[in-house]
C-alpha cells in the first residue's frame, strides 16, 4: 500500500527538518543576492530594467560584446 510519501521521509529524525529548511534559505539567499549585485555592477539599472527578463539582457550583452572577446589576429578591437 503506497500514501505518496517518499521512503526517506520516514528516516529523517524530527525536529531535523527545520534545520535543512533553514540551510537551503541560507544558501538560496547568499547565491542569489550575490548575483543580484554582480548583475547590478556589471549592467546599467535602466538597461536591467528596460529588458524582457536579466537573462534576456545578460545574453545581448555577452552575445554583442563576444566579438572583441575573439582571439583571430585579423579582428580589430
């Protein structure tokens, strides 16, 4: 007989869950609060903002600027 419920779910010790909860916001936080600044020092706000979504953003500017990034002799930087 199954109730849906993971097999693991029976091993954690109580109280433990908290713990993991509170981890994981821990490492969620520190992650992407350090995106967030890198992206706000690397890319104007108004452009941040003016854009779909930061991912769309940060993809036009790595995909305009990838050229001065080659490594060919014969392209001008």
């Amino acid at each position: 007989m199954s109730t849906g419920t993971p097999s693991y779910v029976s091993l954690i010790k109580p109280g433990a869950f908290p713990l993991v909860l509170r981890n994981l916001h821990i490492s969620a936080i520190l992650l992407n609060s350090t995106l967030m600044i890198l992206v706000l020092a690397l890319v104007p706000l108004d452009v941040t903002l003016g854009g779909a979504n930061v991912l769309s953003v940060l993809a036009d500017i790595v995909s305009s600027t990838n050229s001065t990034l080659s490594t060919d002799p014969k392209v001008s930087m």
